[in-house]
C-alpha cells in the first residue's frame, strides 16, 4: 500500500508539473503555427494548461511546506520524548554525586540503576526494531568483561573473557579509540573474532563507555532482525553512552 501511495504522490507532484509544462510550451508553439482561424483555441487551451501547473505547483509549494513543517515537529518531539525517557537516569546522576565517597555500596547501587534506565530509554527510542535488547557491560576484575544492567528481550547477554579471542577483540576495540559501531548482518561483516550466536540476535550497534578519558565498558544493542538497526540507532547509543560515561565517572570518584 506503501509502495502505490509512493508511486501516486511521485506521479502527481512530479510526472504531472513536467507534463503541464510541455502542454503549455506546445499549445503555445502550436497557437502560433496554426491557421487564424485555430489559432485562438490553442491559444486558450495553453493558457488554461498555464493556469492548471500555476494550481499545481501552488499545491506542490504548500505540500512542502507543511512537510517540512511536519518533520520539523516530529524531531522536535523525539528530542522531548528522549529527554523525558532519560529523565530518570539524570535524576539517579545527581543524587549519586551527593553520596559519600566511601559508601562504594550505594554509588554502585545507583550506578546500576542509572544504567537500567538508560537501557529502558534507548530501548524505548528504537522502535523500528523488533526485540531489541540494551546491555551495559562493565569491567570485572581481573579479566572480563560483564553485563551490569539490561533491558528488552528477555535473553541473558554473556560475559567476556579477556583471556579468550573474543574477549580480546572487545577489548582491542575499546581501546582503539573506535566510535559506535554498526553491524547490519553478523553473517557478513561481523569483527574479526567474533563468534555470537545468531539464533539470539543478527545485528548489533556497540558504543565505547568513556568518561575523564578512561574506558570504564561498553553500551551494546541488539535485535534478532538482520538489518533492523540503522545508523541513526548508532548515534543514538553514543549520546546514552556519553550519559553512561558520567555516571561511571561520578561513581568511581
């Protein structure tokens, strides 16, 4: 149904002002060209084919218009919604900062609910996957690399060993300095070393955890769907992963 709406709005707002167009353009050439006595009509006819593309692309001008107006609007309001998702994250932020330095038990505490709202937020903001799952992972002493707040697809994310070559791949990425990161199929271009299971999931966005320049873990996202993640999901993971960095940060002070 899509696809026909497409193809009518092209032929209507495109196909036809090049038509209308040459129609007036021919009418007129043909008004001077034709006898006396038909001159006139085609005199008339091209200049109510003039009048028609003048509606036309009147229409054509407020169609734009409105949709610009439209997708204005909408990101406007997907900025409110990511605000209002990550609300709760910030709120968690804050109070953490206040804890005592010493009491380590609640700033982990807290630091571990920030990421499970983080992970709700992202998770939230990607509807155009379906069982999509958000998983911060931290470093565990002395050598892996494990979950510490999930949220989405009820399937339990692994933890790497550094000691392993997939642990070691994770951990080469992370300290390579590499952005987000987007795998569309992990049957095609998945990193060297990797060796997920892809009846749990087909594609991935990976994002470094940094904050005062250290790397405290990694903000991953999945979905079952091959190709359902785009790359806007990356940028989206990379400003939750900014906020993550904070709160690591404010946690390990």
């Amino acid at each position: 149904m899509s696809q026909v709406k497409s193809f009518v709005a092209f032929v209507v707002w495109t196909v036809l002002p090049i038509l209308g167009a040459a129609l007036v353009t021919g009418f007129g050439v043909l008004g001077q060209l034709a006898s006396a006595a038909d001159a006139p009509g085609w005199r008339i006819a091209a200049l109510v084919s003039a009048v028609v593309l003048a509606l036309l692309l009147i229409a054509k001008s407020i169609r734009d218009r409105t949709r610009l107006q439209s997708l204005e609007d909408a990101r406007y309001a997907a900025v409110r919604e990511f605000h209002n998702r990550l609300a709760p994250a910030l709120d968690l932020m804050t109070e953490m900062a206040f804890v005592d330095v010493s009491d380590k038990t609640s700033r982990e505490l807290m630091l571990r609910n920030v990421a499970s709202a983080c992970c709700s937020a992202l998770v939230a903001m990607t509807p155009s996957s379906k069982d999509v799952r958000a998983t911060v992972f931290q470093f565990v002493p002395p050598d892996t690399i494990g979950p510490l707040a999930r949220f989405g697809r009820q399937d339990l994310p692994r933890t790497f060993s550094l000691s392993t070559p997939e642990g070691q791949e994770v951990m080469d990425y992370l300290e390579s300095g590499a952005e987000g990161q987007l795998v569309v199929d992990t049957a095609k271009d998945a990193p060297p070393r990797y060796h997920g299971d892809p009846s749990r999931y087909r594609t991935f966005v990976r994002v470094p955890i940094r904050g005062n320049g250290v790397v405290f873990g990694m903000l991953a996202v999945d979905a079952p769907k091959k190709g359902s993640l785009k790359e806007g999901d990356v940028r989206l993971a990379e400003l939750v992963a900014a906020e993550l960095g904070a709160a690591f940060a404010i946690a390990a002070a």
